[in-house]
C-alpha cells in the first residue's frame, strides 16, 4: 500500500518524551506528599492516557485533577530541552517526504508541541499541527482527523495514522483510514490485532509506504 499522508501521534511516538513525562509527574505529585511508582505510571498512561490516570489518581489520593496536571505542566515546561527524537524518526519522516508524502501531527499534548519539534529541528517537516490547545474531541474520537483530512482534501484511501498505543489505532479505524502501530523494544503496549500494521522500529515504515 502506497501512502501519501501521514498523521503522527507525539509522545512515545516521534518523541522520546516518556521519561520527562513521568520523572515530571512524580516530581508534581512529591510536591503534595505522594510518591508515585513510575513503572506503574508509565504503564497507566501507555494503557489508557495520563487524563484517566489524574482522574483515578484524584480519587485515590485526594489531589485534585487540575491541581495535579498544573504542577505537572510547569515541572515538565521546564524540562522540555531533555525530550528528543524516537530511534530513526527524523530519518523517517524525511524519507517520507522525499518520496511526496505529506506529513501531519494529532496529539494530545499543548502547546509544548511545537516547541519541542522546533527543538529538534523537524518541525518545518509538518504541514498541519493540531494540539490539545485546539479544542478538538479527545482521541480516540475522530473529529480532529476528519478534520485535517477535509481542510487538505486527503485520500482516507491514502492516509494512515501512526502511534504508539491501542488508543491511536482505535482513533485511526473511527475515522476510516489504516493505522501503524508503534511498539518499540521493552514498551508496555499490547498488540491487539485491531492495527493494520505492526512496527518494532520507525525505519520499518519505509518498507510499508
């Protein structure tokens, strides 16, 4: 299948973000008095997302939603410069285009999306960006990816969406196009047959598209 769109997802997928985004959450949550097992954490929010794991948290813990997620995006704002590129993802994206793909993020981190694509200096590889500062419907609900394929006139029949849980290829199979599934070596994520493909490293796409 010859691909000529692609939709990425941010963190775990094109960015090696995991540890920051972890260390960050047990730094916030210290701050009230919690600790918090990052194995468990990070499993928490590879398996659903790190809303649901604030949202049970508040409920186990006492600490609030808000205040925790507050805390959270100001440790983790100051440790953006540590967040750099998965394995083969700028080789990857640039292979990509050269062949005429065009290439699109959909994720649910904020503003912060930029900065650290600019950081890393792939973010002039991108043609459209929609963060959580867009207002769309939570993934996986597929308004922010119909979106972007309306706006840009893309072939559902040409597009996949490439992530890195089960979540991103349930958004990819709501919206109607293919999905890469994402499993790097010693990730907690599950295969569960519902991707249309399944990749150990970034570079393997380059054989799919």
């Amino acid at each position: 299948m010859s691909f000529s769109a692609f939709f990425w997802d941010l963190d775990g997928t094109l960015l090696d973000s995991y540890g920051v985004i972890v260390s960050s959450l047990c730094m916030a949550y210290r701050k009230f008095g919690v600790a918090l097992d990052p194995d468990v954490v990070l499993w928490e929010c590879i398996a659903g997302s790190m809303k649901q794991y604030l949202e049970k948290t508040e409920q186990e813990t006492g600490v609030s939603y808000d205040s925790a997620r507050d805390t959270h995006v100001g440790i983790e704002e100051s440790r953006l410069h540590l967040i750099g590129l998965m394995p083969h993802a700028r080789e990857t994206l640039e292979a990509l285009r050269e062949r005429g793909a065009r290439h699109f993020v959909i994720t649910h981190r904020g503003s912060s999306s930029h900065v650290i694509l600019k950081n890393n200096g792939i973010l002039d590889l991108f043609e459209d960006i929609i963060t959580a500062e867009d207002g769309f419907p939570r993934k996986p609900d597929p308004a922010s990816l119909q979106f972007l394929m309306e706006k840009h006139g893309l072939d559902p029949a040409a597009a996949v969406y490439v992530g890195d849980r089960i979540m991103d290829v349930a958004f990819a199979n709501r919206a109607g196009i293919q999905s890469i599934l994402y499993v790097p070596e010693k990730s907690v994520a599950q295969p569960d047959g519902t991707e249309t493909y399944l990749v150990r490293d970034l570079a393997e796409i380059l054989t799919l598209a």
